[in-house]
C-alpha cells in the first residue's frame, strides 16, 4: 500500500480519493446500475467495483491531483 506524498494531511488524501471516485459512482449509479439491477448483489457489487476502482485510481484520482499541485 503506498503512502501520502510527505507532508500531505489524511484528511486531505481521502478528500482526493473521494473527489477521484465520487463522479464516476454518480454516472454508474444512473446508466450502469439500473441495467445491472436483474443479476444478483455479489454480481452487481462485482461489477461496479471492477469498473469504479480502475477509473478512480488511473483518471479521477490523478487528475484531482494535478488540481491540487496547481493551487497555491
């Protein structure tokens, strides 16, 4: 597990990682989960982290990053 950059409070490091997720969870929520809403939980559960996890951690997170690296 990696750590946050020195210097970089907790709390902001999971204000990041909520700001990386929470747009990509929105959009899934309105056009993914109700054409999943048939298949199981576990099913619909998997799905959605294998597609959330993956946009989070390699676009929205990055870029809420470079956000952040921009402001004074």
């Amino acid at each position: 597990m990696s750590t946050p950059p020195k210097g970089r409070p907790r709390w902001l490091t999971a204000l990041v990682v909520w700001a990386g997720l929470f747009p990509f969870s929105m959009v899934y929520g309105l056009w993914a989960a109700p054409a999943l809403a048939h298949l199981p939980v576990v099913v619909q559960s998997l799905a959605s982290s294998a597609v959330l996890v993956p946009l989070a951690v390699f676009v929205g997170i990055p870029a809420v990053d470079a956000l952040l690296r921009r402001l004074p």
